[in-house]
C-alpha cells in the first residue's frame, strides 16, 4: 500500500514536470519564432483600453501564458515603455488570453490518445532543432513544447485515473458549504501559486475532472483560485521595480482577487450561467464546461473593471505611493531579471529604452556646452566711463559667470560618471546575455550592435567632459569679449548637437529600424561638414598665433577644436552601427 502510493507522488511529480516542461519549451518556442514582434506588440501599444485589452489576449493567446505576458508588462513599466493605464487593459486581455490552454487540452487531451500525437511532435522538433537555418529552428522549441505536453497530460490521466471512491474525501469540501468553496479556492491559489502556472494547474483539474476523481463544483473553484495563484509571477517580478511596476504588479493582484471575490458571492448563479452556455450537464460534458468557466469567469470580470481603468490607476497610486523624489547619482539598471519565462527579445527592448535615455542624457551634456559658449558674450565687465571691454589684465571676467560656468562643468562630469555607469552596467547584462544558452545568432548581432552603440555614446560623453574641461582654460586666457575666432565656436558645437540630434532621433526607434542609403549619405555629409570645419578653425588659429596672439589661450582654442571634431567623429560612428 506505501508502495503504491510511493509510485503515485513519484509520477505525479514526474507527469507534472513534464507538463511543466512542455510549457515552457512551448511559450519559449512561439517567442523565439515570433522574434521581438510580440514584444514591439506589446511596447507599441496604444492608450485605448479596449486596444490594450485585445493585444493582452492576442498575446497571451499566442504564448499561452498570461504569466510570461504579465511579468513582461511588469519590466515594461518598470523601462517606462509602458504607460500604468497601458498595462493595466493588457493585464485584463492576458486573464482571457491563458483560457486558451484550457480549450486546447480540453478539445484534444481528451478526445483521443494525445500519447499517439506527442511522440511524432517530439521527433519533429528535434529534427528542426538539428537545423542550421536559425528562423526554422526558432520554432523547435514549439514542437518540443506541444509534444511534451501531450505526453504530460497523458501520463496525468493515467496517473490521476484514480478510484472515485478512494478521493471522495476530496470531494467533500464542497458539502461544507459557502466555507468549502471557500477552502477549495484556497487550495486553488496556493498549488498554482507553487507550480507558477495557472494553465497547468487548469489542465491537472481537467484532467482530474475527467477521470471523474473532483466533481464540477469543487473543479470551479480551483480554476478561480488558480486565477489568483497566477500572480505570483507578477508580484515577484515588481520587487525591487521601479514604483508604476509594483502598481502593475498591485493591479495584477487586485483585479484577479476582487474578479474571484464576485464570483464566489454569485456561485451557484455563475455555474448555472455556464451549465445554460455548455451543451449537456457538467457530469456528461465536465471539460468543455470548465474550460467556459474559466473564459466566462475572466471575460466578465475585464467586463466589469474595464470602465474604470483610470479609477483603477488612481487608486493604486495613492495605495503605492511614489517616494520622495531624490536624485540619483548611482545608476541601477532598470530591467527586471527572471530566472525563467525570459526572452532575450525582451530584454533587447528594454536595453533599447535604457541606450535612447543614455543618449538624451547626453545631448543634455551638449546643450550645457552650447549655454557655456553663449553665455561667454556676457560674461566680460564693460569700463563704465566709455562702455569699451576691457581685457582679462585689466578686469576679471564676471563672478555671476564664472559661477555660472563652474556649475555647468559640475554638472556636466556628474553626467558624465552616470554615463559611465551606464556604460558598464548595460555593456555587463548585454555580454550575459550573449554567453545565454540558445541565444539565436540574430540576435548576438543584434547584442553586438547595442554594445557598439553604448560605447560610442559613453566615449560622446567623454568628449563632452573634456570639451567643457578645455572651455574652462580657454575662457580664463582669452583676451576679449568678442573676436571672430570665438564667433566660430558656436555654429562648431551646433553641428555636431544637430548631427547627434538626428542620430538620438533614430536610436529611438531602437535596432528594428537602420538608415537608409538617403540617411547614411546625409550622415557622411554631417561628418564631413564637421571635418571641414575643424580643418579651417585649427588654420585660423595657427594664423592668430603666426600674427602674435597670446600662444596659450590659441592652444586651448585649438584643443577645443580637436575635442569638438572628436565628438562628431562618435556621433558617425554611431551612425555607421546603425
């Protein structure tokens, strides 16, 4: 008898497994296949809430997993690609969306030997993952997945094909009442909760029902349990996440639990709904009527919380509440990091958001510059008995602009450390990433491009450090208020601003878009513009120094130059990744 029921955990466990298994190598194989489409799907999203609801169902639907789409939701608002209202109608369209499994293993777990199928489907994906074409082998992982779980479910059903009479204790709690269902959504929650899995736990409930070992009152109840199970995913992905990501998160929580709520107040009416919407009565036709269940119980409840996204969003920010705001000198890398249901693909897109911040950060440094030059036209004190400049040997430059320029390269070299940072943490996640296993060579290209990128921007900010570092020198030994070597200097700056400008612009839309032939010759005339201007002001100079200007003051100037062409010469270098 130990024996016996020794063997039954151990192939439970084992059944499980590869249900679980199966799964996973399932959602991982349609995302490897789909690419970063699903991703961009989910990053694009519009702010209608009846849009975002189907891309949450159209989504999950595919990978069938609302939890995979959940924490990607989750990183997604902690990146700031989504908006709190954004993710909130996704959330709701990935509860319907993770009913699709149930359909699945419902209409085909239990209308043949599923083991007849997931045998040939195993030998398939391991015939394409043999391949080298990298777009068919993708898709291995989908075969793989489908086939092993087939074989979990079968191996379930025998395992879970137990005497009705032998579980009937399980079956009595729902004779306990309106506390029975109660404990049977507990129980519901805290396996799926365990397994990581709602739609796992939904096809062992089948599975169950169908061998007839749990009635159709207590399967309700574990599917409705299950429903909040599922969030644990979500609520572990939120901690340590920015604050609009634990409100994701909260979100995630709070409608599942309040959507279950109703449903336990409405029981016997909700079951009656489904027994009127399912042909046959539950004992006859148990599957079919769990798996509407299920689609009924999350359709109604984005039905009934759909309204009032914005309400939503507004309670959850006043519960969560934003702390107080502190600026940020060390920089943390703003991805949420899961030990499974990864996509490299996602991960791409978030680096993406993080490299377009590295450089609006920098063209922030750029700007500084141009206000430093700018402001060197007032900087000089004027003799108040005929209005004439003086030079530095007779009176000093301005303090309010000599403050004004020590604030500027303080700010600009506090940027530059944070840039830095940056640097090294986006540059260490993207080399993990590359050494991951599986990593298709697509997108090692893709990691390899992102790493190019972020150095150059890093070396830009460098450039920025050094050019506001040399304007210091060259402001404290130029000899006048206005010459036309300093005239120059400006437009300099503003050419290599407006060519970095254009870059950012592009870097925004991330790797899926490259430049054209139009914009990669438009880039090379920049580049070159940038070029010939450095040639003539460093000309220019040599000439003022032939002619007697003060040598050290024309030196800073030419370092100037040199540091400025430096850092068009990152921007094209930019380019030329892109």
């Amino acid at each position: 008898m130990i024996l016996s029921i020794i063997s039954i955990i151990f192939n439970f466990v084992g059944a499980l497994a590869l249900l679980l298994w199966g799964m996973d190598l399932l959602s991982s194989g349609i995302q490897k296949g789909a690419g970063n489409k699903l991703q961009k799907l989910l990053s694009v999203v519009s702010g209608n809430r009846v849009t975002a609801v189907f891309t949450g169902l159209l989504v999950t639907g595919i990978i069938q997993s609302s939890s995979a789409t959940t924490v990607m939701v989750v990183s997604f608002v902690n990146a700031q690609i989504l908006s709190l209202t954004q993710a909130i109608g996704i959330i709701f369209g990935a509860n319907i969306g993770t009913t699709v499994t149930a359909w699945i293993v419902s209409f085909l777990g239990f209308s043949f030997k599923v083991s007849a199928i997931a045998i040939p489907l195993i030998g398939i994906g391991f015939f394409l993952k043999s391949l080298k074409k990298a777009k068919i082998k993708n898709f291995s992982d989908l075969f793989l997945g489908f086939g092993m779980l087939f074989l979990g479910l079968d191996l379930l059903g025998d395992t879970l094909s137990l005497n009705p009479e032998s579980v009937s204790f399980i079956n009595s709690i729902t004779d306990w009442g309106f506390s029975g269902i109660i404990v049977g959504v507990l129980i519901g929650a805290v396996l799926t909760g365990l397994i990581h899995s709602s739609s796992a736990f939904t096809a062992i409930i089948l599975t169950m029902a169908a061998a007839g070992s749990i009635n159709w009152k207590l399967s309700a109840a574990l599917v409705l349990g299950s429903n909040i199970g599922t969030t644990i995913d979500a609520v572990l992905s939120s901690i340590g996440a920015s604050t609009n990501a634990k409100r994701a998160a909260a979100v995630h929580v709070g409608f599942n639990i309040c959507g279950t709520i109703i449903a336990i107040i409405c029981f016997n009416p909700f079951l009656s709904l489904v027994d009127l919407i399912v042909p046959g009565t539950p004992e006859s036709n148990i599957t079919n009527h769990i798996a509407m269940l299920h689609t009924v119980f999350n359709t109604c409840s984005t039905l009934i919380f759909l309204p009032f996204v914005n309400q939503i969003a507004m309670l959850v920010s006043k519960l969560i509440k934003e702390p107080k705001s502190q600026v940020e000198k060390k920089y943390k890398l703003p991805l949420i990091i899961t030990q499974n249901r990864y996509t490299i693909d996602s991960y791409i897109l978030q680096i993406e958001k993080e490299i377009a911040l590295m450089s609006a950060k920098t063209m922030t440094m750029l700007d500084e510059i141009y206000t430093a030059l700018k402001g060197f036209d007032l900087g000089f004190i004027t003799n108040p008995k005929n209005g004439r400049v003086k030079g530095l040997n007779e009176v000093s430059l301005d303090r309010t602009y000599l403050n004004s320029i020590e604030n500027i390269s303080s700010q600009v070299l506090e940027q530059e450390d944070y840039i830095d940072q940056m640097n090294e943490a986006i540059s260490d996640f993207l080399m993990n990433c590359y050494q991951m296993n599986d990593v298709s060579e697509h997108n090692k290209a893709k990691i390899s491009k992102l790493i190019q990128i972020t150095a150059e921007i890093e070396d830009l900010s460098d450039e920025c450090a050094s050019i506001i570092h040399v304007l210091q020198k060259y402001i404290l030994t130029s000899d006048q208020k206005k010459s036309s070597s300093y005239e120059k200097l400006l437009p300099f700056v503003d050419q290599v601003k407006e060519f970095f400008d254009y870059i950012s612009q592009h870097l925004s839309f991330g790797l899926s878009y490259t430049l054209s032939s139009e914009e990669k010759r438009l880039s090379v005339k920049m580049e070159e513009s940038i070029d010939t201007t450095k040639k003539q002001l460093k000309k220019l100079a040599r000439q003022r120094i032939e002619n007697g200007k003060d040598v050290k003051s024309e030196l800073h100037y030419i370092d100037l130059v040199r540091h400025i062409e430096r850092a068009g010469d990152n921007v094209y270098k930019i380019a030329q990744t892109l």
